[in-house]
C-alpha cells in the first residue's frame, strides 16, 4: 500500500485521492481487456483470502427500506482500510436504472486519508464474478464444461466469462423469466466468442450441466433450485440468494453436500443459509483456498457455493482498479480532503479561498 | 429531497451525483458567510432532530488501529439516505495532517442512488459548532456572555464563532498546552472582531464564565475539567470527549447536573459518559429542542452536553450544503454511477466506452 501513497507521489499537496469515474473504469478495462480484469481481480481475491485472519471483519450495516437497501461495507487490515456504498433495489429497472449501484473507498489505516474513490457498479460485477470462480476452481470438478446461468441480468455475462477463462467452461445453458434478458446475453456472449444456448425453464437449462450458477434478481425466497434438479457431481454456484427474505435454493438443496461462504456471521443472515438452523455445518471459503480444509473430496459429491459478497472482495477489486488504473497511467484526482497549511488551521483555509467578492461577502454576513 | 434531485434536473443522464470539493465548500462558505452557514446548519440540525423518530439510526462503525480510528456514520430516514467517512488520528500535526478528516453522501432512499459526494472536513467543524450551539441555546442561562474554550484547535474559531452568533457570547477565555494553537485562535479571532483572553491554564480561563467548552484532541481519560473549577449556573459543553478511552470531564462533574447527550446508545459508549454506571441518568437532546423535556431549571443549575458526533448532524449539514451550493449555482458533478442505455446490460457499458486502440486490445485479450 505505502508504495502506492499518493502522500509519497505528490509532493505538492500532502492529501491527495485519486478518483476513478465510471466512464474511466470502463476505460481501463477495455485497455486491459475483460477477462484479464477478472482473472487478475481473481488473484488479488485469492492473495487476501489467504491471509483472512489480518482482516478486521464485521457484516455489512443495512438500511432497509419497503423499496430496497443501502448497505456499507467496511473492512482493514493494517495498513489498508476499504468500504463499498452499495444498494439494492429490484424494482428499479421500471425507471431504466440499475438494481445495483455501487462506489468505494480505499484509505490509509496509518492517517486516515482517503486514497481513492472509484465507482464500483461495474467492479461489483467484475469482483462478484471473479470471486465465483475462485470458489468453483476449488470446488468444482476439474473437468467441468458446461454450466446452466439461471438469470440472464447484468451480472450474466461477467459470471460466464469468469467461468470460461478460470475455469474453461465452454458451454452456457442460459434461462431467465425475461425472454428479452437472455436475448441480450446471447447477444453479448456471441460477442465474445461464447457459446450459450437458451433453454425455456430452469430445468431444462440446469439438465446435464457441471456447474449451475443462479443469480436473479427477484427480493423474495424463491426456489429456483429443488433437489430433484440436482445431479451427482454439480457444483452450485448460488449468487442471487443475496439479503434476509431474498434464497435462491430449496433448502434440501443445501443438505445434498457441503456448503461454502464468504464470511459466516453475515451469511447465515444473508445467504441462501438463512433458511437452515443455527448449527447447520458450513465452511469458510478462505480455509480451502488456504489449503487448510479439502473443497471436493470425489467426483460425484454436489458441492454448494453460496455467495452473498462480502467486504474483503472489494478491497481485492479496489486494490487491482487501483494498480491498473497507474499501470496505465488513467489516474485522476479529486480534491476531497483540504490541504492545510498549518493541521490546526482549519479557519485560516477559509481564508486561503476568499476572493474579493467572498472577502466583502464575508465582511458583511461578520457585521450583521 | 425530490424537489432538488438531479434525477429531475439532470435530463441527459438518469445517474446524476453532485460533488462537492474542499475548494468548493470554501468558496460556498465564503460567498455566503461562515456565521450564516453556522446558523444556517444549525437551523436545519433543529429542524432534523425535532422530528428525531423518523430516523433510522444505529451506531458508528468503528475500524480501530493502534493510531487512531476510521469511522462510518450512516443515517436515514423514509426519503434520504446519509452517510460520513471519518478518521480520528490525534498524531497526524507530525506529518502536518488534519487529526480528522471526512467526507460524506446524500442518496435517494427510494432508488438507492448517491445524489451528492461533498468534503466533511469542514464542514464537520461548522456542524459540530452548530450542534454545540443548538444545545448550549436550549440549556445554558440566557444571560450568558462569556466562554471559556479549553483546546484551541481546528475545532475552536468555529465554537467560538457559533456560539458568538446565536447565543451573543462576547468574550471568550482562551487555554491551550500548545500556546501556539492560542496564538493562531487568538489572530482569527481578530480577524473576525471577537474578543479572545489569553489564560495560563485551563483553572483560570473556566473562572467566572458563562459557559465552558473542551475541545481537547488528545486520546486518552483527561480531566480537563475538575469539579472544584465548576460554578452554579454554568454551562459545560464537552465535545473533545468523543470515542472510547477519550474523556475530557472528571467523572464528579457529570454528577453536577443534568447530562444531555445525542444519541444515547453511542453516547454511553464514546462520550464522557463512558466512565458511568449503565444506568447513569442522561437525556437525548432532541427531547428538549423538541420540547417534551425541559433544559435547565433555574439559573444556579450546572448543564452538561456530553457531545460525540452523531450521525444526524451530518445528514443535516449535507442538506444544508447542497441547499445553498445548488441557490448560488455552484454546483458540480462527477461520474460515479454508470449510466446504461438498458439497465441489464452493464456489460454493453464496456462496449460503449470502447476506443479503437481498446477493442483491439479486447480482441486479443479474449482470444488469449
């Protein structure tokens, strides 16, 4: 991190925040293409996962409302601290917004000085898929081709190539309530030289499939997965199964093998685990890419992911926007903090910025 | 909110977040005048806590390290959605950094979008000196002239002006260790036509005042204030008694009268009120500005507000800002959010920012 302080790069201010717009993360990306962003967004989630215990963790803090949630997201280490803005809300795609919005934070844990600001609306995507496909190389079976997308929003397409390019998935059995979704994903993936094939119910697109991935969108416990759909050796890759009153899965589904998350206290609440007892068994992601705890232990075992995205992901997602972003030399600034002549001098940068027409302003609002 | 939501100004683009930079709060402060700016937060501050109930309130989320902390302040109610960023780092002055920085969001509670990214540093000062005010206004004698201001900080020309401006304090009697920090006070004061007395210690400065305020910075149990230094009718305001481990008041002086406090359950964990039992008898300030609960009862009573910070200031403090930037046409956005043509395709996004030299590199990205 400190090597990267803007407080070391910039001599001329001793506060400095690079800020990364949505328009510039689209840049960076296209200038490194996708799927390197994804696989190098993957190998900074696997870097920190590893070392889980140097974080300081919590669950995220929620304001609900009828319509949706806001969500912060916090998380450090010793040196680096990070959150997420983040909001769901379903129901906004009637006035063409997105479902999810989102910003971030990277900081000095050493000063407190906010290093970056980025947008993270595309990131979330990009992270969220990554992280899938970190958790399916270590539990999926390695000879898997083919995968079932249930849910063809803007989430789809990221998951699919995080699949084809991690894990060399070839084929995607591709379904949603929205005919008009999975047109655009069928379009995109043809874009990009992937092969999805449409299906017209969960069941059909799920049949025969490795791995099955659902991320929909619907804020209700839905059953988009039953056991019956199940077949030896898949591995579920559950991702919309996301807030409290918000499963993908039936929960016999979870009882056919073992389950994995991201943090446990927030998934129990969160996850498609909401619906299990207290002491239903689940691991921890991190202990397998760790190599403390084995992911799949035969070919025919079904292995649950169930992911609800956790904090430590996005300060991964920050930290790579941030490095490729000075790579490619497409930082930007902002002037969030004030930079003080004297610390204790917050009054005299009032000062500093009054120009002839604030100072007579000034001298009047004093007199009144 | 809606009335000033750039979703309805902003026709061009449907994601539209107004920023705000240090600079810019400057010259807004400037061109309207601080003492206005301090009154006018401190009216919107009343205008909010009076109707306290509407308010989905928790406490901040705390990152804490060795040298200081990182907070997040979320707060909501059914229409706006706040948030801060800030740090506490009392060692920052020697690497010539403010002890506390900030920055804050406004966001659309029915949509989830963040409609403003402003600087809090600042502005944390001037709503921090607002709410000071706004208590001491409910709680100390009318007749109050004079103020004693033990710590002569960032903090302590806006106490001063705040407290000038809606209460008609004239003389302010001035203490700090660092007789540096007394000197620059000293200076803005002037500049400002108020009359600031220089005292040797923090004994002879409370002496006969009216009113005592400590904003002291360093993080550790001080007793700045002794009961023996306290005089019948005082007001005690106590603001530099802010998180754990950090007090300012011997515990005999919140046994002098009644304590009034922001939010309770924050305020028994951070503020001075930290050294006393659970049951310690303490009453939310929003009960007495919203007239349920009378301040003070006669004019021998000592008052203390035992001040930490509370989350509803700053929604009210971004309000205000946002007000007055937007009535003197001073008004900037940037690009957090991603504006999609439809909002299920983010990843078409990438294809619309994508230059000639970018789709090249795609290509070859994807077929690496």
């Amino acid at each position: 991190m400190s090597q990267n302080s803007p407080l070391k790069h910039d001599a001329g201010r001793r506060v400095s925040t690079q800020f990364l717009s949505a328009e510039r993360v689209a840049e960076v990306i296209n200038k490194k293409g996708l799927g390197a962003c994804i696989a190098g967004v993957a190998a900074y989630i696997e870097e920190d996962f590893r070392r889980w215990n140097d974080f300081d963790k919590c669950a995220r803090v929620a304001n609900h409302s009828a319509v949706g949630v806001i969500e912060l997201m916090p998380v450090a280490d010793a040196t680096t601290y990070a959150f997420k803005y983040v909001n769901g809300h379903p129901a906004n795609y009637r006035q063409q917004l997105p479902t999810v919005m989102a910003f971030g934070v990277l900081a000095d844990v050493a000063s407190g000085v906010p290093l970056l600001v980025s947008e993270l609306t595309i990131t979330t995507a990009i992270r969220t898929a990554a992280m899938s496909a970190v958790a399916a190389r270590a539990l999926a079976r390695p000879d898997s081709r083919s995968m079932a997308l249930i849910g063809n929003g803007a989430q789809s397409e990221f998951q699919a190539l995080a699949f084809h390019r991690l894990l060399g998935i070839e084929t995607f059995h591709l379904f949603d309530i929205d005919a008009g979704a999975t047109d655009k994903l069928l379009a995109n993936l043809a874009g990009i030289g992937l092969h999805g094939k449409r299906f017209s119910d969960a069941r059909s697109a799920v049949k025969g499939c490795d791995i099955v991935t659902t991320v929909t969108a619907d804020k209700s416990n839905a059953t988009i997965l039953t056991p019956d759909m199940i077949e030896a050796g898949m591995h579920i890759n559950g991702v919309g199964g996301d807030c409290p009153g918000k499963t993908e899965l039936h929960a016999d589904v979870l009882r056919m093998g073992p389950v994995f998350c991201e943090f446990e206290p927030q998934s129990r609440i969160e996850g498609d685990m909401q619906q299990m007892p207290a002491d239903f068994p689940v691991t921890e992601i991190w202990r397998v890419l760790a190599g403390s705890v084995r992911g799949r232990h035969s070919a025919e075992q079904v292995t649950i992911y169930d992911s609800v995205g956790f904090a430590l992901e996005d300060y991964s997602a920050l930290r790579y926007m941030r490095d490729v972003a000075a790579e490619l030399k497409m930082t930007e600034t902002i002037s969030l903090i004030p930079n003080l002549a004297n610390p204790k001098n917050l009054f005299g940068f009032l000062a500093e910025h009054r120009g002839a027409q604030g100072q007579l302003l000034a001298a009047l609002a004093a007199a009144a």
